[in-house]
C-alpha cells in the first residue's frame, strides 16, 4: 500500500514522508499526541471530533538510520519504517506502542458462498480465509494488555478478546456483551500495560471495526473500508493523564446546570396534560425530590416535530407553566424525521431551503419513522444547522427547558438508511456510509446551539446517537434498555467505559425502559442511579409503568432515600462536573482509574468510584442481600455505620434491599446540601461538611448554576482543609456575589454550625 520510504519533510511539527506509493504524515499535536495520517478519502482532516486549533508548538526533530525514520518530541520517539509502520516509545526509548509486522492469523473458517456475498460489499479477501480492510491498523501485542474505553458498547470493562463495530445501531432488543454495536460511536480506547498506558483514537466516521486481540493473540487492530488513514496516539503517565489529553483534543463536556443533576422521572408516554400534572402532585405529596419531567413523542401533533398536541396536552406551554408552578423543568423529545406533509410547515420550509437528505438521483429521500413517511435534515450543511437550531425558539417560549434528542442514529421503520443517500459534508456532497455515524453529532450540535442562543442558559441536550466529541454539546443515556438484572449489571462497566471514552455526562433509564421491572430490581436500580451522572427513570409504553409509588411503601421508601441522597450528595457532585470541565476526568469512574498498578481492579466490574473520594459497591443480583465488596489501598469508612476499614482486601457486607455500600476516603470533607425537592425551592446559602478522621482538603466550587458568567470568573471557590483535628475553612476565590452564610459540621458524631463572614476561619472538630 506504502512501499518503501523515499524521501521525507519536516515542516515545523509535521513530518511529510514520501513512500514510493504514497505519502504519510506524522505531526506532533503536543509532546505526548502524535497523529498518523494518509488521506485516501481527502487529502486534508476533516474531524467533526476535534474542532479548533489544538496544536500546542513542539521542538520536533528527525534524524534517518538504516531502518526508517525517527520523529522526536519531549515526550515519545516517533519510528516510521517502511510500509508506514509506527512504532512509539517513550523519552527513555521503552517501547509504548508498536505496529505488528505478520500477517493476520484468521481463526474462522470461510465458506466460498460467503466469500461471494462479502466481495458483493467490497470487501478484500485475503488468503481466502478472512477479511482485510483498506485501512487497517494492526498494534502487536506485549501480552499484558487491558483494553478499556470505546464508547457505548456492552459487556465487561476490560474489552480484551472481544470485537465490535463502530456503527450507530437502533437496537431495541436486550443487548449482551455479544453485541458488537450499540447507539453511539466512539472509536477510541485505553491500553493499561504494566509499564505503560496509552490511548489510540481512530478519527474515521465510516464503519469501522475494532478486533482487542480476539482473532489472535499476537495483535489487536482497527480498520475501515473507506476514509483516511487517520489516527491519534495519546500518551499520559497515567489513565489519568491519557484522558486529560484525549479530552483535550476532542473537547470536555461544559459544566452543566445544577438541575440537571437532579432527579428526572420520564415515560414513554404520557399521554395527556392530566397524566403528566398527576405525575407532578404525586411527586410532591409523597415527598420524593424531583427536578424534571420529560416529555416523549405523545406531546407533539401528529408526531411533527417543534408542534403541540392541543386536544390533550392543552393550549402549548400551558402544563410546562403548570408544573413550572410545582418546581418542574419540562424536557422535551424531538427527533430527526420531520413528516412528510405539505402544509406544515417545518416540512414546507425544508423543502424551500433544500435542507433535506437527497436520494443518488436528486429527489428529497423519504423514509418512515413516527410521524409516517418522513424526511431527514442534512445536519452537515451549515444552513441546515442553524434552521434547527433556530427551530428550538419554540420549544423555550414554551418553558422547556431541555431538549431530547432520540432516533437519530438515524433510525427509520423500514430499515437502515441506504448507503448511499446523499448527505453533505460543511461543503461537499458525501454519502450516508459517511454521514451515519456523525448524524447524531451534527442534530446535537445544532440543538446546543440553538439553546444557547435562545435560552442563554447552559445547555441541556440529551442524545441517543452521538460520534468522539459530542460530550462538547450533549448528555447520554444508553438507549433502550430492559428491565432486566443483566442489564443493571451492565450499566456499572458501560457507564463507566463511556466515561474513560469522554462521555462524563451518562446514565442508563433507571428501573430499565423495556419489559416489565419488579420492586426489587428498580430499588436496585435507584442505588446506582443515585450515583450516575444523568439520573432519569424511564420505561416504555406496553409495560407496566414505573413510578416508584407503585412497588409498595417499602420500595417508595427505599427510592426516596437514594434520591433524597443525591440531592444531599449534589455540590459534591457540581464539584466532579467542575474538575471534569478542567481534566476531563468522568464522574463515574472505574476503579482502575486511580489504582491502575492493583490487579484486583483491573476486572473489576461491579463497583464503581463516584469521583475519586466514594466509592459504591451496589447489589446488583436479584435476591442477593450480601455483598462482597473490594477497598483499594487506604483507609475507608462505611457511609452508613462510618466503621473505619482498611483497604486492599475484601470482605463481606451485609446489604438488605435498602442498603447500598458506600464507602468514603479517609481525610474527606464530604460537601451536602440540607434536605429539598428540587433546585430553587431554597436558598443554598447553608453547606453541610460532613467530615471523615484523616488530614485532606478539599476545594469547593459554587455559582449561579445557570449561566456562562463562571467563565468570566464569576464563581467562589472554598477550600477545606482537615489537619491536627481542627478544619479550615478558607475563600479562596471571590467571584460570585452569593455565598454560603454558614457551614454546618458534622464529625465524629457531632454537629456545630458556624457562620461565615468570609474570613477564614478554624473550627476545632
């Protein structure tokens, strides 16, 4: 494909190497982010994941030897070889990453007939027993190799000796671990060594298809059928430090209102403005915190996006003011179809600007999703973009606060979008094959937006369907799940590997959207939906609903404390969204994360950390009311009991339905809120410290909760800090006009409130 080097370039950081096919380029986007690059689609990156200059200036060098090319930053030594094959060291010249120089070793037998239908779709055979693809990756093993990260895909955490695909999928039925694609597209993973971690990002919106050494043992690879060459190595110290760069380059989920941090309850569907102001009473008379109630497909008319359903929801905004009334945020889905209907005028107004996808002869392609036959925005023209984005005015004016986005993978009822609709790419004519994976990026972008422009709010955009970089401009749950306890077991290694792949902002539909759930697993559920970054309950018309008042009262109970905890636990939480806007470090986070050196962890998929200073060992088998739980090194407390436990061992926990393990870190001044039902019922002039025996500090960070002001420094930040047995309590930032009036401590039994005037101050625990 390359040939042998023949010449080469060094332009600043970019290295130009000429092969006697070809030509490839190695640049040095910072000391520790190499790019590899061969345009055989364009001859120039068109990323819709990276945006924006990130070129940081880098002394690059190059020198030749016998054996190829070495490329040099601060950081890692870049050899290319003939062929264009990379191999990566770091400053010390230990080998990080390396391409492998066999041929592939197919482990699957090939009929001919099948051999016949793959020719069909283009595909190169090679040796008649396997498949090649144009671009193809291929990394050799060192044979220690954990593999995390890709995004939304099911199964475990490590994905060593599993394959997937790269394909936004609707896929409605129960997924497992053998599913190769799901709703989103992230092809970028994590590589843990014992001597080493890394990250590789193959920036390639085509299908593509990632094999973690299960073909063979020798080697993991990636590749795809069309597009560029295009791939990103990111180094790091750390996994810490490989996700601080991936997010760098890819961008970091803005920090979001508060909220939306708080609970959400949702159904498909309630059907009339009666279901949903019951909805709403019930919420407050029994007394269970709720921010946001949303709004699925019934609202609309006739299922024609940005309308209302006058005849049973009412006059438009009339229930969203309602609600409002209660303390309710409405959000409200919209998907991509937009009917097929002249006269409407969303329809009538596409047509006239040309905004919809064409078919390969010109005529405005046509498929059928709710509405019936509909038609699909080209989200890849500008134009197009900011008609949608203006199209949000009218859900604000109604009061919604938040926009869904569903079925834009793109779905469609009559199967998958042909290959080649023609769809458009800024300013090129490109095909679906192309456009597939980024079209829920492009509607998210566009929603973003159209929110900020029209809202002047921060953004609250939830997606189903998304590519690398859309944590930029939306929030993500998983799809249609089931009420099932494989998928809640599930949800804790899924949520957590969309978190190492950028997507902090992440929660499954708690109690599960299809199928029907019991008491048991939806208390369960509650208990890691506490600790999820989006915490929504959401099932699907034809089940049995699943409002938590249905179960009995022991189950109310159970879920009102797990929700009423998170409302407790929400400036903690406002903390993490803050640090992960700076470090693009997840809420929800493996515990490999921070003990990446203890095999213990390495596998571990049943627990979580909930930043770095919780960590949450839920039940996750039905009938199970013990728990074998795993502390890493250190000294922890049991939230519940604040039994003081050492780390690096297990033990078993007794866990009734209504106890979920919790365990905090040594040293931690833990931020509460007092008791509410929902953001803006009071003042958050009071903070709760709930603090843990052992010195620390911690930094907390308050502000409107609204807006962007944050960014012009508009924020307080406090710092505690625990030390001889007395704590500290300093301003240290002074940017927001509101502050805490008084801090309320609890340690060792004990609570003493004390006011604060905004001098520092010592307080003897």
């Amino acid at each position: 494909m390359f040939g042998k080097i023949t010449d080469y370039t060094l332009e600043g950081q970019k290295l130009v190497i000429r092969f006697e096919e070809r030509e490839g380029v190695i640049e040095a986007v910072t000391d520790e982010i190499i790019n590899v690059f061969s345009g055989f689609e364009t001859k120039e990156h068109r990323s819709k994941a990276i945006e924006g200059e990130k070129r940081k200036k880098v002394k690059a060098l190059v020198s030749r030897d016998d054996a190829g090319i070495v490329f040099t930053t601060a950081k890692l030594e870049v050899h290319i070889a003939d062929g264009f094959k990379v191999d990566i060291y770091d400053a010390d010249g230990n080998l990080l990453c390396a391409d492998y120089r066999g041929k592939r070793e197919y482990t699957k037998q090939v009929s001919e007939e099948f051999l016949k239908l793959i020719r069909a779709e283009g595909h190169d055979v090679v040796d008649g027993d396997g498949l090649d693809y144009k671009i193809q990756i291929v990394k050799k093993m060192q044979g220690d190799e954990k593999f995390y990260g890709l995004g939304d895909k099911p199964g475990f955490l490590d994905k060593r000796h599993y394959d997937y695909e790269m394909w936004n999928s609707d896929l409605p039925q129960a997924h497992t671990d053998a599913f190769k694609a799901l709703y989103k597209s992230v092809p970028f993973f994590i590589t843990l060594r014992d001597t080493c971690v890394y990250g590789l990002f193959f920036d390639n919106t085509f299908k593509s298809f990632f094999n973690m050494a299960k073909e063979s043992e020798n080697y993991c690879f990636f590749g795809a059928n069309a597009g560029n060459l295009d791939y990103y190595f990111i180094g790091g110290d750390t996994m810490r430090g490989v996700i601080e760069n991936y997010t760098y380059l890819t961008g970091r989920t803005p920090l979001p209102q508060l909220w939306t941090l708080g609970y959400h309850q949702s159904r498909w569907g309630y059907e009339t403005k009666e279901e949903i102001l019951d909805i709403a009473k019930k919420y407050r008379e029994y007394g269970i915190p709720c921010d946001t109630i949303h709004f699925d497909i019934d609202y609309m008319d006739g299922y024609r996006v940005f309308t209302w359903d006058e005849k049973n929801f009412g006059k438009p905004g009339e229930v969203i003011g309602q609600i409002a009334e209660m303390g309710f945020k409405t959000v409200t889905i919209i998907d991509p179809g937009v009917k097929l209907d002249p006269g409407y005028a969303k329809y009538d107004e596409g047509i006239a600007g040309d905004y919809f996808a064409k078919t390969p002869e010109g005529e405005v392609y046509v498929n059928a999703v709710w509405p019936g036959d509909a038609v699909y925005p080209d989200f890849g023209k500008p134009a197009v973009r900011a008609w949608w984005a203006d199209n949000q005015k009218y859900l604000v004016d109604l009061g919604v606060r938040g926009v869904w986005n569903d079925m834009n993978e793109p779905a469609s009822f009559n199967g998958e979008l042909p290959q080649d609709v023609v769809f458009t790419d800024e300013d090129r004519e490109i095909t679906h094959a192309e456009m597939h994976n980024i079209y829920g990026h492009l509607m998210s972008k566009a929603t973003y937006e159209g929110l900020k422009k029209w809202d002047q709010k921060r953004p609250f955009v939830i997606t189903r369907a998304c590519y690398a970089g859309s944590q930029k401009y939306t929030t993500f749950w998983t799809g249609d799940n089931q009420s099932l306890w494989a998928h809640l077991q599930m949800a804790i290694p899924q949520l957590c590997n969309m978190g190492l792949s950028g997507l902090a902002f992440v929660g499954t539909d708690v109690g599960g959207f299809g199928a029907d759930t019991t008491g048991e697993l939806l208390a369960r559920w509650v208990q890691v939906g506490c600790f999820s970054p989006l915490f929504r309950n959401h099932c699907a018309k034809g089940n049995i609903n699943q409002e938590p008042w249905l179960f009995g009262d022991e189950v109310r109970e159970i879920y009102k404390k797990y929700v009423e905890l998170r409302y407790r636990l929400l400036p903690y939480l406002y903390d993490l969204f803050r640090e992960e806007e700076q470090t693009g470090m997840p809420v929800m986070r493996p515990l490999v994360l921070h003990y990446e050196k203890d095999p213990e962890t390495f596998t571990k998929n049943d627990e979580f950390l909930f930043g770095e200073r919780i960590l949450v060992a839920p039940v996750t088998e039905q009938g199970a009311h013990k728990k074998m739980v795993y502390l890493p090194e250190g000294e922890w407390y049991d939230y519940d009991t604040r039994e003081k436990i050492s780390g690096g061992k297990y033990f078993l926990k007794e866990a009734p339905l209504s106890v979920c393990p919790i365990y905090v870190k040594a040293g931690t001044v833990l931020p509460n809120y007092e008791p509410m039902h929902y953001i803006g019922e009071k003042e958050l002039d009071t903070l709760v410290l709930d603090v843990y025996p052992g010195d620390g500090s911690y930094v907390n960070y308050q502000d409107n909760g609204e807006d962007f002001a944050y960014r012009d420094g508009a924020y307080n930040l406090y710092r505690f800090t625990q030390s001889g047995g007395k704590l500290t309590i300093e301003l240290i930032h002074d940017g927001y006009e509101k502050k805490y009036r008084q801090f309320v401590i609890r340690s060792g039994g004990r609570e003493q409130t004390v006011s604060f005037t905004g001098e520092a101050l010592k307080v003897k625990l």
